[in-house]
C-alpha cells in the first residue's frame, strides 16, 4: 500500500537539494504533471481514426500515380482440412504432419505442399498495403519535424546544450513543447495498437522494443522535466525516419528505381551520422556530462540515460543490418530489396516456377536459359553424328580398296 506513494518521492525524481516545494514555483500550466500524459490516449486513438481515413482516401491514389500495383495472387483449391491446419496448427508443416495431411485429405505430398505455398501466399500483404503504411508515417514525420524544429530552432538549448540545464528542474514548459510531447507520445501509442495487425517484418521484436523504449522514455522525461533534451532527441529522429518512409514509398511503384535507390543512399548516410554520431557525443554526452555541472546524480538521472543507452543499442543494430544492405547495394549484389520494409516470410516460389516477386520473368529467364542450353547440346550432338558418319564412310572405303 505505501509503495504508490514511494513512487513520488523526491529523491527519485529531483536532484539532491531540489524539492517538490521549489517545483511549486512554477505556475499549473507551465508545469508538467503526470497526469498530462493521459492526454496521448484520445490522441492514440485519435490517429488510428485518422489513419483509417488517410489510408482509404488519400493513400490509393497516390499509389496510383508512383505506379504502385499489386503483385498477381493465384488462388487456392478449397480444401476445408488442410484450412483447418493451416489457420488452427501451423503454416508451415513439417514431413511427418504432410504425411499425415496425406492420409487425412487424400493429396499427394506434392499438392499438399504446393497448397500450402499458395495459401501462405494469399495472406502476405499487398503493395498497397505496406504503400499506405508508410505514406502515413511519412506523412507524420514529416509534419512533426516540420512543427517540432519551428517550436525549436529560436529556443537557446538548441544551439547551446549546457541550457537543457540552466535552472533544472525548475523549468517552464511552453505549450508548443507540450503538445508536441502529447502528440509524439500518442503517435508511438498508436502504433503499438496498430502493430498486430501492420505487415509483420524481420525486426519485429526490435520495433516492439523500440516503441515501449520511445513511450517510456518520453513520460519519464515529461514527468522528469527532462523535457528540453527529450525535444532535442525527438528532432534528431525524425529527420532518418522521413528519408526512409520516403524511400519506401518509391520502392513499392514502378519506374523510381534509381530515386529510391538514391535516397536509401543518403538516407543511410543520414541515419548513420545522426543515430551513431550526434546523438551519442552530443545528447548522451549533455545529458551524462554536461549535466552534472548543474547538479549531483540521481535516481531519475541513472533512468533517464539507462533509456537513452538502450535506444543507442537499438541504432546499433539496425545500423549493422544498414551497412550491410549498403554493401550489398555496391557490390551490385543486391537482387531484391532488402530494406527495412520487408516481411519476416521471405517470397516463396510457385508451382510453375514463377516466384510472386517477379511476376513470372524468372520463369521466363529460366526457361530461355534452358533453350540455349538445349540448342548447345543438340549442335553438339549433330556434330558429333556427322563426324562418326565420316569417320565410318571412310573406314568402309578402306576395306573395300
């Protein structure tokens, strides 16, 4: 019953020598209070509502004009048992259960397995789908760092970090600054609501991470007062995160090869100098150094930069997988795109040989591949014949000499 009230206590969340008293001094409004942060649920909820319509409104026809269509989807036989595994057991059987699908449906292991191939390709998400995604985060990012380095750029810690602690914690807190907070926090809110049913990708788990990580960060810092840094470290993220919606779009139309692939370059580059670069020696260095000019360490001191160490591990690991696409980019060795939009279930072939991705132009490859493999043996083989028919014509006319 007594640990609630523990909770706020001073020494967690005020550097020694400041009390609650001191943040007093501070008017109700230009003072933030925990329970502002419950203003990000109606927002949470009011972006899923205004997702819903940018998504069924504004996202198709721009999908149209970058050329954005849907990959050809061929349709599965009915098969009410085989439906059953597939939605109550598991995608994807393994040798002994085909053996027993094959007793129960009275299909060969081929078909069971061809099946399966094309129900699972059924339920992979459209072009379209994964285009209006990220229009709607583009879109978002674009507007939040559009509002956010308005509210910033003639702020004095923008240029100077050693201001993000002139006076802490006893800080006003302009509303440009909490609305953006708010509407920050209810964005990341709604992708976590939004995120069982968004395209599934490689990292997955990582983007679990990353929005609990985002949302606790963001209420600590709120309640904290940690709120010049915590504007600072929303900034320097959405300046990568609109390059790569943006390149994302491109890649899902036709025809914007080389613009997305220009700006996958400089998103890149982008990303490495602000996530690995500046935000380690310039908001980690403030908020572990800089600030100790102003006042002694404490518990919500430790917690602050214990998040802002787990948001750099999260940079490092997608700048690893980053470089590594870079590398493949340059080497030519790319086939596919292998960006961050792509789904954890890699495309599968069907059973005519085409693969989903390709729209049968493998298929196509591969058989011209074929034929001129199969024109080389036969010329081989014809010549082969004429030089044993010569070699015989002139041995018999030997004999008969």
């Amino acid at each position: 019953m007594d640990l609630l009230p523990d909770i706020w206590k001073q020494d967690y969340w005020l550097p020694p020598g400041v009390t609650w008293e001191d943040m007093d001094k501070l008017s109700d409004s230009s003072r933030p209070q925990p329970l502002d942060l419950l203003m990000s649920l109606p927002l949470a909820l009011g972006f899923l509502v205004l997702r819903c319509m940018f998504e069924r409104c504004c996202a198709p026809p721009m999908g149209r004009c970058l050329g954005v269509k849907n990959r050809p989807v061929r349709a599965v036989a009915p098969s009410p048992k085989l439906e059953s595994f597939y939605t109550g057991q598991s995608r994807h059987p393994t040798q002994s259960q085909i053996a027993s699908l094959m007793e129960l449906s009275g299909k060969s292991q081929r078909q069971i397995e061809t099946w399966f191939r094309l129900r699972r390709s059924q339920d992979r998400p459209s072009q379209t789908k994964k285009f209006s995604e990220a229009a709607w985060r583009f879109f978002f990012y674009l507007t939040s760092f559009m509002g956010g380095l308005l509210c910033l750029i003639d702020r004095p810690w923008f240029w100077d970090l050693r201001e993000c602690w002139r006076q802490y914690p006893v800080q006003p807190v302009e509303r440009a600054h909490y609305w953006y907070y708010m509407l920050e926090l209810g964005f990341y809110g709604s992708l976590l609501l939004r995120i069982s049913v968004d395209v599934k990708r490689k990292d997955f788990k990582e983007q679990v991470i990353h929005h609990l990580a985002t949302m606790f960060l963001l209420s600590f810092s709120y309640c904290a007062n940690y709120i010049r840094v915590g504007t600072l470290v929303m900034l320097l993220h959405d300046v990568s995160d609109i390059l790569l919606e943006s390149a994302k779009m491109l890649n899902y139309g036709t025809g914007w090869r080389k613009v997305c692939d220009a700006l996958f370059v400089v998103f890149a580059v982008v990303f490495l100098v602000t996530r690995l670069v500046i935000f380690p020696c310039k908001i980690i260095h403030t908020t572990l150094v800089l600030s100790m000019e102003t006042f002694q360490p404490f518990f919500g001191y430790y917690f602050f930069n214990v998040l802002l160490m787990i948001l750099q591990a999260l940079h490092v690991f997608w700048a690893t997988l980053i470089l590594r696409m870079v590398s493949k980019f340059l080497k030519g060795e790319m086939d596919k795109d292998e960006r961050s939009d792509e789904e954890s279930e890699p495309e599968e072939p069907i059973e005519d040989g085409s693969t989903e991705g390709d729209g049968g132009h493998s298929w196509k490859r591969n058989k011209d591949s074929m034929n001129n493999k199969l024109s080389m043996l036969t010329n081989n083989c014809v010549l082969n014949n004429l030089t044993n028919h010569r070699a015989t014509v002139a041995e018999r006319m030997r004999k008969a000499q």
